[in-house]
C-alpha cells in the first residue's frame, strides 16, 4: 500500500492530463460503438509528456519545501530554481497560471493561507501604559517637583504632625501623580494611535491577478502563488519571481544597501519583498510571504518609533526648564533673604515677640523656623514651574493629529502638524491634485480634421488598424472582458483607462486580439523626464518592425516628418502643416485639456534595430483629455492666498493646458499669459542662471512641462529664499523634492509607494482642500500653544512676584503649594477656525513669545499682582477678617482673574474674545467644570486648601476684581504693535 503511494503521481498537473486522456478515450469508444470506419482502430495513443529538464517531478503545492523556495530567492540561486524546473514550472506546482492567477475562491485563498502563512508578520509588543508612567518619572520637573514634595512632607509632619501636617507636600505628590497619569495617559493613546497609523501605513494596496482580472487587495491578503503586478514605484509586497515584463529595475538599497538599481530579467528574476521598482512595469508570482521573505525577518525586530519629540515640544521643554531655572533662583533668594532676616531678629511671632533672641532661643525653635523658611521656598519652586505647559503640547499635537486623520490627512511625522502653520508657499501638482484625475476623451483630430466621437467608420481601415495597435501594445494599462456581452473592465492610471476606454468603445478595439497578431519586442516606459513610452512590435507573419509612441503632443509632433489624413493617405509635415497641427494643439490646450498624440515608423527587415526609432515617424492623431477641477479648489487657493501663502502649480503638461487650468483654479489671473514672468517652462527655468532664478523664482506661479528635478530646484531655491517650502507629489522621481521640502505631502490615492515612504502626511484623498485642511491645523497647533504660554506664564509671573513680595516683607507667603498647583494645572484648548487662515505664516525664526503676546502677559500679570499686593497688605482691614479667610480671599481671586484670563488667551490680538465661543464644547465644558473644582476646594476642603468658607459678599468681591480682566484686556489690545512682529 504504502508502496502504491510512492508511485501515484500526485502532481496535479498530471491528474489533469490523466483525466484529459480518459476523457478522450472513452469519447472516441463511444464513437467507436457507432461508427464502423472508427471501429477499426484497436487503441488511440495520447503523448502526455511532462516538461524536460532536470527537476523533481513529484514535487506537488503541499509537499513542496517552503524553506528550500525562500533560500532560493534571498540568495538569487538559479541552480535551485532550475531544480524546481524554471519559472514557469513552479507556477504549475503553485497551482497558478500565469497569464490569469489563481483561483479568486475564498476557499483557495484561505487554503494557501493555511499552508504557506499570511502575509503580515509579528511586531515587537507594544510599550504598556506603566513604561509611559515610568518615563515621565524622569522628566527633570517631575523630579524637582518630587524633591519638593518630599521636603515639604517632612517638615509639614515635624511642624504640625502626621493629621494636618501632610497636607502641602501630600498635594504636591497628588499633583505629580496627576501630571503623571495624565502625561502617560496621553502619550500612551498617542502611541496607540501611531500604531494604528503604523498599520494604515503598512497596508499598502496591490494589485493582483486572479480568475483572470485585475484585483486591488491589502498587502496583508497576499498569498504565495499570486501574480502581482508591478509599475514604478511600487513596493514589492513579498519574495518572488519575474514573470514578464518590460524594462524592470528595481532599488534593492532597502536590504542590501546597495544603490545601484537592479535590472530584472531571465537572467536575474528574482525579486525581493520591501524593494522598490524604479522603471519599467511587469508581472511576479509570489513565492514567499511575511516571515519566510527577507523584509519580513527584518522587520520583525523592528518596530517604527513614530513618537519623536518635535521641534516646538523642543522649544517649549527648554523654556520649561529656563523657567524653573528662574524660580530655583528666585527661591535660592528667598531662602538667604528670610535666614539674615530670621537670625538677625528681625521676624516677630503671632504674639509679636522677636522669634530669634541668639542663645535664648531653643533649638526646635530655630529649627521650626528654618523649617518654614525652607517651605516658603519650596513653595516658590513650585510656583515657577508650568507643570501644564508640556502637557499642553502633547495634548494639542495628539488631538489636532487625531482630528487630521478625520480630515483625509494621515500624519507620518508629528513634526509636520506645526511646521505646516510656518508654510510660505505650497507647490502642488495638478493633476489629481487640483483636478478630479477624471479623464475623457474629448477631442480627436486625424491630422489637420477633426473626428466625431465615434469616429471608426470615418477613417481608413489601415489608419484605424495603426491606432488600435498604438493604444492596445503600448499601455501599461488592461482591458478585461469575462464574456462577449460583459461591460469590459478597464485598470491602469486615469489617463490610459481614458484612452483605453475611447479605444474600446469608439474604434472598436479588441485589446486580446491586437496583442495575439503582434509580438512585443522592446518597450520604452513612460518616463517623465521624456514624457512619453514606446513600443517596437512585429506583426505575425512579417519581417518589417514597427515603432510606435505616445505621448506629449508637441513632444511627439517633433518626431515626425509625415502624417495621416483621414483617408489614409501619408502626406508630408512641412513647416506649413507643422505649424497648423501646432496651432491646434495650443487651442486644445487652451480649453485645459491634455494633448496626447500617437506616432509610429515601419521598420524594414534589412535594418538592424536595436533602440526605438525617435526620428522620422508619422502621426497617427492627436487626442485631447479632459480633468475637470475639483470643486472647491477655487475657494481654497483663495482661502491660502489671504493667509499669505502662495501657491505654486508644478505641472508635466504644456504651458497653455497649465494655464488654463491655473486661471480656472485662481491661481494665475485671466489677464496673465503665457509670455508673462507667472508662467515658465521647466527647461527655461533650469537653464536660469542661479542669481536669475533667485530673482524670478518668487514671481513664478506656474511651472509647465516640468520635470522633478525642476520642482527640487524650485524648492532648494525657494528655501535659500527664507521660505517654509510645502510641496505634493505623487510619482517615485517626486521622492528626493518630498525629502527636500520643510513639509512633503503625498497623495493616497495615486501616490506611488516611494512617495508615501519620502512625505511626513499623506494626503488620503488626493484634494488640494485637505491640504488646505492641514495649514489650518498647523496655525491651530502653534496658535492653540501661543495661547496656553501667554496664560501660564501670566499665572507664574504673577505668583511668583506676589510670593516673593511678601515672603521678603512680612516672612509668610500667601498661597499654599496645594493652591498654587491647583491653578497651574488649570488648561483648555481650541478648533482651528476660518479666522486663523487670514493671519499671515510664522517665520522659519520667529519668536515663541511674541510682541504681541508679551504685552499681554505684562498687562494682565501687572493688574494681577497689584490687586493681590493690596488684599495681602490690606486685606483684612478692608474685609474685616482673620488672616486666614484674608488669605482664602487672596486665593479665590487669583484663581478667578485666571478663569477670566482664558478668555482673554482665546483670541491673542482680536478685542472681540466671545466670537465663536458657542462652537468650542471642549472650553465650555472645561470652564464650570474648574468653576466647579474651585467651589469644592474653598468651601469643602478647608484643611486639605488651607482656606476658611466665604460669605456670599466675599465671593462677589473676588467675582467682581477678577471679571476686571475682561475690559482690562480690551483696552490693552488697544495698544499698537509693531506689525513686523504680529505673528500671533
């Protein structure tokens, strides 16, 4: 039995012809039984012979060695894969065919899933929230603050006792541990939200063959046997083999670091999961996945840190300590100024006797007064320090990055979020950008006439033949017909399906059947820089070769000598003729449709053609596609315009579509034309000299026929400029400009794996007004941030000048750790809002803490210390109370005058500080809430705060001093700027 095992030939491509040959047999016995003249033939032999070579023919798709088929691709061994008997030979033991794919069932699917693996590997275990709170422990103002705590503990407990006297550095490791929770909180939901950012970022879209059409499925449902397809700048998603193709080079830099790009071929077939396809278009059948690829064994120890700390969370962390700096100084002060004024007698006790008598002094009580005096400056340690500040940040990055998600932009590096406010100038693509990247065919001219849109009949059957076989061999794109009374499906970029589709429906194109007639042997793939692709093809039966190409219209108009008429007739292309085919390109053009014409040369036998002929050609015809605007672009180049932004349109298409498009869109004005120093061809601009091209590059808003190393010019020129350069791109050549720019912003939808990889926010939906979108939030975060410093910095400035007036005069202070904490930890945050779009960007240098927001720091600081100066002095003849409720007075008050004050933040220059207030719930929920906080802590938690409960008199006084900071406000704003420094 086992024997009878050995020798049953499981491969299944035999028991498919076993069952072929069975079928025949009993066909022609069925005959046989009816038919004398087949009655004679005694038996009917069927050759069923496998491939030659030298290769293991009882290898099958379940027994095959998964190990041995990874090895043979990571290592490039064509002996290993001789051994599997060639390519082609393992996709019949993967069960795939290479033409359709595999079987699209669920079922399939699964089954290969089951015996291969899935495509995704494991990722190292993400940090939980105890790392967070343990690396906020380290922070250096957690660790002061901690120092503080202990310090006051200590003395608090010797002082007063274990029932009342834990109460000051009890609240400051209250406060830590609140900081604490709150900061490992949100870093902690930040990280999750990087991890499924990480996530979005790897599920990268492939396109895939199966059932015989073309699929667009996740990277993580690629299984081994598929065939892939690939076009430049696609990343490759798994290990695998070339099946065919054109022109295919690959950067395998990402595995091996090596530069060089790697041609792909019979010769060298093997293709590597991570890599990037730089030329050239093609199909693979993938033969490892996830951990058996050599991507995969990489990255299984890697996992990305997206959690990099940005240059204002740098800016801000260096004030904080700057900050606390100045308060351990000021406290260093205190300290020396309370002890000479101590042990020289000169502070009296409650009885207003002298605490320090020299010897007569007993020593707990020296000790009790160095005790307070080394409280009092712990305290103003306390004061000087923003404990929110940082907190601030990384709540309003983690929010506006959350809400960017919402508003189609995916944040790759948080960075971006605030440099995106700095923007200058934004230099965006059209195509699919400013446009739907919805192409139709239009127009079609047949030489110097013009055709109707089902125009088959109108022309020459040898001219219609020519323009069938330029459209159906040289495309990059596919047509796919299960059946003749199907709809064809039609893939490939917007502008192929469109000449596809116009090939299809109005010549009357059979894709299959023009590729069946002809043989493939060279092709030249788009290339940018070129901006056109080409063929050189041989038809069944002939010797002669033909060139075909396609591409920009003026471009390919210059190749040729000759072209087609209606008729089918070649006529000469004198300078005449050449100027009239012009003349109607440039009114194309002028209408915003790209010009694509279609040119080829037959090659006699006797020549010797190696390279694409490029000289010499005839035109087939010229066709014209329309990409309407998207709606809404106008309303937000306007939008970016009053922000002072300039926008800059880069595009590949001629000057007149680029113009035509930009007048549309609002960029160029209608009286702005060509020749104008607005509109400027990418060659023209290269060929500047660097002082001309410093000098114009400001007043260039349009850039035509452009390449990328034209937009990376521009972009380097821009930013030697002082500008804070924006920039989109989509292609694989537009990775080094992304790089180059301060903030590189790629498309989602047409963008190139490349791209994606060189940008810091993918723009999901490919639409100017996302990116819109994205300058606004930049303005939100470092407006929101402006706002938050102004306010805490009035809350330190002014506790810090009242704590240290009257600890040096009277040797008390007037507000309690616990109190002082309590009013730092006070913060809210707001949308970005139309209004913020109409100031202008923030320079590359400018100021934190501008003019503007210094004068209202001083303004309201200056009315808040003198208010609390006067009730610390006064206080109590005016209010006729004890020192306590004198005190609690002086605490309401600045608590309030800070809660009056966030309205004030709200809006930094504008007088008007309710606008729009109704539509930010976060602040008008924060607002009762610490009202409510501020109730509790005065009228319940009389030991914990240190006050006594007021009369409803009191409370009204504190109301009425701290609402002052209303009108106080809107006078100050009244005080003029320097417009120069208004940046707020």
């Amino acid at each position: 039995m086992h024997k009878q095992e050995e020798e049953y030939p499981v491969l299944r491509i035999h028991k498919r012809r076993w069952r072929l040959a069975l079928t025949a047999i009993y066909c022609t016995r069925a005959l046989a039984n009816k038919t004398r003249l087949l009655r004679s033939l005694s038996y009917v032999a069927i050759d069923v012979q496998p491939p030659s070579g030298n290769y293991d023919k009882n290898l099958s798709f379940l027994n095959i060695d998964q190990e041995n088929l990874s090895h043979m691709v990571r290592e490039k061994n064509l002996e290993s894969l001789k051994q599997f008997g060639g390519v082609e030979h393992l996709a019949l033991i993967l069960e795939t065919d290479v033409k359709s794919g595999i079987g699209g069932a669920d079922s399939n699917v699964t089954n290969r899933k089951s015996v291969f693996g899935g495509n995704s590997y494991p990722k190292l275990a993400a940090k939980g929230f105890f790392s967070f709170v343990f690396d906020a422990f380290k922070d250096t103002t957690i660790l002061i603050l901690l120092a503080c705590a202990v310090l006051s503990l200590g003395f608090g407990i010797k002082q007063h006792g274990w029932e009342d006297g834990w109460f000051d550095g009890g609240s400051i490791i209250i406060a830590i541990f609140l900081l604490l929770v709150v900061s490992a909180m949100s870093n902690f939901k930040q990280s999750r939200q990087f991890e499924k950012l990480s996530n979005k970022i790897s599920d990268i879209r492939v396109e895939v063959v199966r059932d015989g059409r073309r699929h667009a499925v996740s990277i993580f449902d690629i299984v081994v046997g598929d065939v892939v397809c690939l076009k430049t700048g696609d990343q490759i998603p798994a290990d695998g083999l070339f099946l065919e193709g054109h022109s295919v080079k690959v950067d395998e830099s990402s595995i091996t670091g090596e530069s060089d790009h790697v041609e792909i071929g019979s010769s060298n077939p093997f293709l590597l999961s991570g890599t990037k396809v730089t030329d050239g278009f093609g199909s693979m059948l993938v033969t490892s996945v996830a951990m058996n690829t050599s991507w995969g064994e990489m990255m299984r120890s890697i996992n990305r840190d997206l959690d990099e700390a940005t240059p204002l969370q740098a800016r801000l962390n260096k004030l904080t300590s700057y900050i606390g700096k100045v308060g351990l100084l000021v406290a260093a002060l205190v300290l020396s100024v309370l002890m000479i004024r101590s042990f020289t007698g000169n502070t009296t006790n409650e009885k207003g006797e002298r605490e320090y008598n020299g010897s007569k002094t007993k020593i707990d009580d020296v000790m009790n007064a160095v005790v307070d005096i080394v409280a009092a400056a712990v305290t103003i340690v306390v004061v000087a320090i923003p404990e929110g500040l940082p907190l601030a940040v990384t709540l309003s990055l983690a929010y506006s990055m959350k809400r960017m998600m919402k508003d189609n932009a995916m944040v790759r590096k948080l960075s971006a979020c605030e440099t995106m406010g700095s923007a200058t100038v934004i230099c965006t693509d059209k195509t699919g950008t400013l446009t739907l990247n919805e192409m139709k065919v239009t127009e079609f001219w047949l030489g110097k006439e013009t055709m109707r849109e089902d125009s088959s009949s109108e022309m020459a059957p040898t001219v219609l033949r020519l323009l069938q076989e330029a459209i159906g061999l040289n495309t990059s794109g596919s047509v796919y017909k299960p059946s003749t009374v199907s709809v064809p499906e039609i893939s490939g970029s917007p502008t192929e399906k469109a000449i596809l589709s116009w090939a299809v429906f109005s010549l009357g194109m059979d894709i299959d059947e023009v590729k069946q007639q002809c043989m493939t042997i060279q092709v030249e793939a788009f290339n940018s820089e070129k901006k056109r692709s080409g063929v050189l093809i041989r038809k069944n039966g002939e010797e002669a070769t033909r060139s075909h190409w396609k591409g920009a219209a003026e471009m390919i108009l210059a190749m040729c000598s000759s072209y087609y008429d209606r008729d089918g007739n070649i006529r000469e292309l004198d300078v005449e003729e050449r100027e009239t085919i012009e003349k109607i390109i440039q009114n194309m053009a002028a209408k915003s449709l790209r010009c694509v014409a279609f040119a080829h040369r037959k090659l006699e036998n006797k020549e010797v053609h190696k390279k694409l002929e490029e000289t010499g050609l005839t035109l087939l015809g010229l066709v014209g596609l329309k990409d309407p605007c998207r709606p809404g672009v106008r309303a937000a180049v306007d939008s970016c315009t009053a922000a002072g932004v300039t926008i800059k349109m880069i595009t590949g298409d001629n000057v007149h579509t680029a113009r035509a498009i930009a007048v549309e869109c609002g960029i160029l004005h209608p009286d702005e034309d060509v020749d104008s120093e607005s509109v400027v061809e990418g060659l023209e601009f290269r060929n500047y000299s660097p002082e001309e091209r410093s000098e114009k590059v400001e007043k260039i808003r349009v850039m035509a026929r452009s390449s990328p190393f034209d937009k990376l010019l521009m972009i380097q020129c821009l930013k030697q400029k002082g500008h804070v350069v924006a920039v989109t791109g989509d292609g694989t050549n537009d990775a080094p400009a992304l790089k180059e720019a301060d903030i590189g912003l790629s498309m989602g939808i047409q963008g190139t794996e490349v791209a994606k990889e060189s940008s810091d926010i993918v723009i999901l939906d490919d639409n100017f007004t996302s990116v819109v979108t994205v300058l606004r939030w930049g303005k939100c975060v470092y407006n929101n941030i402006q706002k938050f410093i102004q306010f805490q910095l009035t809350v330190n400035v002014a506790a810090l000048v009242i704590e240290f007036v009257a600890s040096v005069s009277l040797g008390k202070i007037p507000l309690t750790a616990v109190q002082l904490l309590w009013v730092n930890l006070i913060m809210a945050t707001d949308q970005p809002t139309n209004e913020l779009m109409e100031k202008p960007p923030v320079g590359r240098t400018e100021p934190l803490i501008t003019k503007v927001m210094w004068r209202n720091i001083i303004a309201h600081a200056l009315y808040q210390v003198a208010v609390l100066l006067v009730l610390q002095f006064k206080g109590r003849s005016i209010f006729s109370v004890s020192e306590t409720v004198k005190n609690t007075i002086i605490f309401n008050t600045f608590v309030l005058c800070q809660l009056f004050n966030e309205f004030n933040a709200r809006k930094l220059e504008k007088k008007n500080i309710f606008d729009g207030l109704h539509k930010n719930k976060l602040f008008m929920a924060i607002i009762p809430i610490t009202v409510g906080l501020q109730i509790v802590m005065v009228e319940f938690l009389k030991k914990f705060a240190n006050t006594e409960r007021l009369n409803w008199g009191q409370w009204g006084a504190c109301i009425g001093i701290a609402a002052l900071s209303w009108p106080i406000g809107w006078l100050v704003k009244c005080i003029p700027v320097s417009m120069d420094q208004v940046r707020a």
